[in-house]
C-alpha cells in the first residue's frame, strides 16, 4: 500500500485504493488501545459534488456542530460552502479560517449577548430569531443585522425533532412577530425551517417551502421584500441513504414557488448529509465473559459480552441520546456459530451499552467495526472514567489533493452546479472521484466481509 505521508494531520493515497485498504490495514497493526476514527476526506468532497448536482439552486452552509475536524471545515471551505454557526465558539473559528462573514448565518434564535456583540464586531450579520424576546434583544444589541425568521414546520419521521425547541407556528405567531419586526424597522430578509434531525419524510420539504412561500407573501403586505429562503437540514448521510427523493421534492417545491427569475437566495444547513458516511470507527475487543443461561427447558444458552475501547461515552452517544442503531462489522469466519452477544462500551457506567446482536465468537483483541459515524461521533464524545476519545487519522487521494490546491490557489473556479473549468483537468478528477465511489463508501457487509 502506497501511502505518502503530507503532515502529522493528513496522509495521501494513491487513486486507486480504497478506504477499506486503509481500514484492513490499521485493523492487521492492531489491536489499537484508542479507538480510530478514520476520516475519508474524499466521501466529503464527493458529497458536495453530489449536492451541487442534484440541488443546484440550493447554497449549503454546512452545520459546524455536526462535526467540527478542521480538515472537514477546511475542506468545505475550499470547496465553497456557506456555514451554519450556532454559537460565538463555532464563528470565532471560522473566522479564524478566513471564512467571509457572507458566508456565515448565525442560526442560532437563542443568541447570548456576548454572542450577539461578537457577530457585530466581525460584521456576520445573517441570523435567525423565532420570538419577540429575541427580536428585541438583537434590536438593542446588533440593529442593523439580517433577519431570518423561523418558523416550525416538523416532520413526523426524525431522530430528534428540533421544532420542540426552536421555529415559531407560521399561522399564528409569524404574523404577529413580522409586524413588530417593521414596527422596531429590523431587516427581516426571510424565512426558515428545521424539519428535524435525520429525516425520514421527503414531502415534508415540500409542504414547508409551500408554507414559506405564503409568508413570503403576507411580508410583502407590510413592507417587506424578501430575499432568502433557507430550507434547514435533515438530510440523511449514511452510505445506503441517498438524498435523491429529497432533492426531487426541493426542486420541484423551489421551482413551483421560487422560480428563478424571482432571484431569491436559496440556502440549506446540512451537516449529517456532508460528514455521516465520511467516518469509519474501528475499535477493538479489550475484554470478554461467557455467560451460560439455563433455559426453561433445562439447556443452557450461552451468552457473550464484549467490552471495547469505544462506547456511549464516545462515538455512541447518539445511541443512547437519539436511539441511533449501531450496526457493529466484525471479520467473518466461514459457517462460524452465531451466539447472542452484549456490546458494551470501556467505562464503568451500566448504561454503556453500544448494542446487542447475533454475532460469530470474537477474542481479545479483535476488531469491530462500525461505518457512518461521522455526524456528532466526534463532537459529543467526552473523556468519561478518563477513557481515551476517539482519535481520528485523515485520508485523501492524491487527485483529490491536487483539486483541492487548484481550486484554493484559484486556479480553479468551482461553479454550485458542480461544473468548474481548468483545462480539463476537473473532469478528469470528477470520473475519478465517482469511480472510487463503490469501493469506498461500500466497504463492509457480511456477504463481504474484510
């Protein structure tokens, strides 16, 4: 395997190698005491050709909370996305990297006063509010930003529904909150809406632009000619969850009722869709009990548990915060036995439990594996028992590296469609990017296993 080592933070590969030889190798040099994240840059940058292909009327300013690795963000960066900046943390270091202020929505609507100043003083003036509290607070404190409203439109099928928090009714308070806005003379410029974490419901997307449009409408009674539609996040990114049916459903809704030639910006806050799939957990059997059950019936069952270095605690937390399934890949062995097995995580904590499956019988040691990591495995890791956090070791095609420097250089103009011109060379590298497509983003099934 040809690995070209360019910094302690990232390593280059060949074009024509898998993420999953990457993986097969870290597995045969361990075990690993920490548990790896192992981040495969190229998913991202595929992602965003992916998005810009299929929603290409629709700007993505990736949601920073979701996973917040600097070489992601300046991956996202170099590629020309906006992003979504919930906190003054999370702007302090995009600004740090020289993200234009343009390019950042404050799209928090329960915003500190700290916050508040910190947006004004670097001039990020695109936010959101949902109250009339809120409304007042940014009156006094940043009057002449860009306001957005938003408003609750949830969909039924989600992981975590964001409107029990955020996004007031669009019947009967955004009416009522865009007048006192032209009261106070706040530049509200538009509208938008959350669905909710990880959806499952493609037609809600629509049902909401629509409900957009009427309040785009009634603005424009009192005063107001709006100019954004942000139509929030949701979007799924695991490796068998296509975006496709969400992006007929966008498209179709935006081109209904924000045709083109109404010029109105259109911008989305993904962040599981970018970064889901992009991350592989290989983490390791650091110890095991044989449990025998005797059975109604006289026999005896024999059950596993399996401690890794990795837990809810760490990557999992999403498991039991969310009720996330974790699908665990372990190395295959021809006709094995399959015994019940109870995966646990390293801490001492009785509700550290990753998942309970059918497995083959592992030993110390072993490796188990787990694909889609990348949305919130990260961030919402803490150092519980004074267990190691996940560490996470990036991967990048030598391609893909060479883009990535033509288009920081200038050298390259990517266009949101996805289409961009340098002798071409971006063609290339796009049959290239898609061609690895199959081998790195489907690397372990058990018809297939490593």
């Amino acid at each position: 395997m040809k690995l070209l080592n360019t910094s302690p933070n990232l390593t280059l590969i060949g074009d024509e190698m898998a993420i999953g030889d990457v993986i097969q190798d870290i597995i045969r040099m361990g075990p690993h005491e920490d548990p790896l994240h192992v981040l495969d840059l190229d998913d991202v940058v595929r992602k965003h050709y992916g998005w810009c292909a299929k929603m290409p009327r629709v700007k993505p300013y990736y949601a920073v909370k979701c996973n917040d690795d600097p070489r992601i963000l300046q991956t996202l960066m170099t590629l020309g996305t906006g992003f979504d900046c919930a906190s003054k943390g999370e702007m302090e270091r995009m600004i740090g990297f020289c993200v234009k202020p343009e390019n950042i929505i404050f799209a928090q609507p329960a915003k500190s006063v700290p916050s508040l100043l910190y947006a004004r003083s670097e001039q990020v003036s695109m936010m959101t509010f949902d109250g009339a509290a809120e409304l007042e607070k940014i009156h006094q404190y940043y009057p002449e930003a860009r306001l957005v409203l938003r408003m609750r439109h949830d969909s039924k099928k989600v992981r975590c529904s964001m409107g029990k928090k955020f996004g007031c009714d669009p019947i009967s308070e955004a009416p009522e909150l865009l007048r006192y806005a032209a009261t106070l003379r706040m530049n509200v410029i538009g509208i938008s809406f959350h669905v909710g974490s990880d959806c499952d419901e493609h037609q809600v997307y629509y049902d909401a632009v629509k409900i957009a449009k009427d309040l785009f409408d009634y603005a424009k009674t009192i005063g107001y000619d709006f100019s954004l539609l942000d139509i929030g996040g949701g979007f799924p990114g695991d490796n068998n969850k296509p975006i496709d049916r969400y992006a007929k459903a966008v498209n179709v809704a935006i081109d209904h009722y924000f045709p083109a030639e109404l010029d109105i910006c259109i911008i989305a806050e993904p962040g599981r869709y970018y970064v889901a799939s992009a991350v592989t957990l290989v983490s390791f059997v650091d110890s095991k009990r044989v449990l025998k059950e005797k059975q109604e019936d006289g026999t005896e069952k024999t059950r596993m548990y399996y401690y890794l270095n990795d837990g809810v605690f760490g990557t999992f937390y999403c498991t039991a915060l969310e009720g996330q399934k974790a699908v665990p890949v372990v190395d295959g062995r021809m006709n094995a036995r399959l015994y019940d097995a109870v995966l646990w995580g390293p801490t001492c904590h009785v509700l550290d439990q990753i998942a309970v499956e059918k497995l083959p019988e592992l030993d110390v040691g072993d490796s188990v594996v787990f694909e889609n990591v990348g949305a919130y495995g990260a961030v919402l890791a803490n150092g519980f028992n004074g267990f190691a956090m996940p560490k996470v070791i990036a991967y990048l095609r030598e391609c893909t590296w060479k883009t990535l420097e033509a288009l920081a250089s200038g050298a390259v103009d990517f266009i949101h469609d996805g289409s961009s011109a340098v002798n071409g060379q971006q063609a290339a590298y796009e049959q290239h990017l898609f061609r690895n497509e199959s081998c790195s983003i489907r690397l372990y099934s058990k018809d297939h296993p490593f």
